[in-house]
C-alpha cells in the first residue's frame, strides 16, 4: 500500500518557466491539501480539493498558482512564470475523509527557481 | 503574524530522559491541535492530536498536554530514543476551517 507520492522529487527551473507537481494521494483517499515550506518556515496551507472540486483555496496566492484534482490521475499544483520567491518545498496531503487531520504527507517536491 | 509559536528552534535531550516541545498560540478559535514529526528529505508524520474540549491525550511514549487558558500545549516523549531525533511540528486548526496552521518546527537532538 503505497504512501502519498509525490513527483518530481526535485525540480529546477529558470525565472518565467512553468513548474507542474504532482500529488497521488493514497490509494482510498479522495481528499488532497497542497502545502508549501518556505526555508526556515512552517508549512503554510495552499489549497484543499476533493476530486473534480477545490474545496478551500485561500492560501493560494492569487496570481500564477493553480490547482487541480481530475477524476483521473494525480492532483497537479502549477505554477507559471516562477519567480525567485516560489523557491520552496511543497508537500501534497492526503486524507480518507474531510475533517481528518491527521494527514498523510508525501515526501515532498523541492522547488528551486534560477 | 505567527499564530503558532514554537520559540525553541532546537532542543537536546540525552536518551532515556524526558523531551519536552512547546509551542503557543494566538488564536483562541483553533479547537483542534496536532504533532508531526519530520526527517531530512521526507513529509511530516502525524504523531498525537488533541481536541480543546481535553487537556491530555496519550499514546504510548507521547503525551500531549493543554493549557488553554495559557494558549499553550506541549508533547512529552518519555523515554527519549535516538530514533526521536527529528523536527517537530506544532499544528493548529480553527473549526469549519480547511487547513492547518504550522509553527515553524523544534529540532530534537537525542543524545546517546
């Protein structure tokens, strides 16, 4: 039984390009949360989906940032013309039920913008 | 403006003994906090929850205490073991909302 996978697991790129991560949550899990880890800070909530529907996107900043989670495959966080301060560590969470907070987190996708 | 405070950026404590993390909070809507522990390279693990209608939850080796008239909690791990070592994250929900809010992590050392 496979854990939360996320993927890339590292991923680089230039100022202006598009960063693309994807989330597959546990299998029986239809509820996915998008975090982001700035260096030297907490993890801040971006956005909550449930299949085919976000749920609660009030971390999201509102500009470049997307979420989406299909009926199916994974949960995909985009990010267009990344910018230096994108550069962060985001994990993806997923949950059997709404209201379950004691999330499964994957491992991480770490951001780097040059 | 950090709602979840954890003030103590690491801690060491020597194996057997007690390890206590702290961390504060603002916010008296949060009714629901958690403990998460992370390694290098890899997500937070959910440890140990507590509702704000109790003041201590208890799983094997961890405890959570709640003092919310103080708007503190704090996790005792007892005994302390080398695999304990790791970042430990503090955890806040306010109800009907969606998301956690983070403190920004205690860095537990054990020593042999």
């Amino acid at each position: 039984n496979a854990g939360v996978m996320q993927n890339p697991r590292h991923l680089v790129r230039r100022r202006g390009q598009e960063a693309r991560l994807r989330c597959s949550p546990m299998k029986g899990h239809s509820h996915v949360y998008w975090y982001r880890q700035l260096p030297e800070e907490g993890l801040k909530f971006m956005v909550y989906l449930q299949k085919e529907n976000i749920i609660d996107e009030s971390g999201m900043p509102k500009e470049r940032f997307s979420a989406e989670f299909p009926k199916e495959g994974p949960s995909i966080l985009r990010i267009q013309q990344v910018v230096r301060g994108d550069s962060a560590a985001y994990f993806c969470a997923s949950s059997p039920l709404g209201g379950n907070y004691g999330y499964t987190f994957g491992s991480g996708t770490r951001l780097t913008v040059v | 403006d950090q709602q979840v405070k954890q003030n103590s950026p690491s801690l060491s404590v020597q194996e057997g003994r007690i390890s206590i993390l702290n961390c504060d909070y603002t916010n008296s809507m949060f009714d629901y906090f958690l403990w998460y522990k992370k390694y290098p390279a890899e997500g937070p693990t959910f440890l140990i929850s507590i509702s704000s209608i109790k003041d201590k939850n208890e799983d094997g080796r961890f405890t959570v205490f709640l003092n919310k008239s103080a708007k503190h909690l704090s996790l005792h791990i007892v005994p302390s073991q080398p695999g304990d070592s790791a970042v430990y994250f503090c955890a806040a929900k306010v109800g009907g909302a969606d998301g956690l809010t983070f403190g920004k992590g205690t860095h537990l050392i054990i020593q042999p």
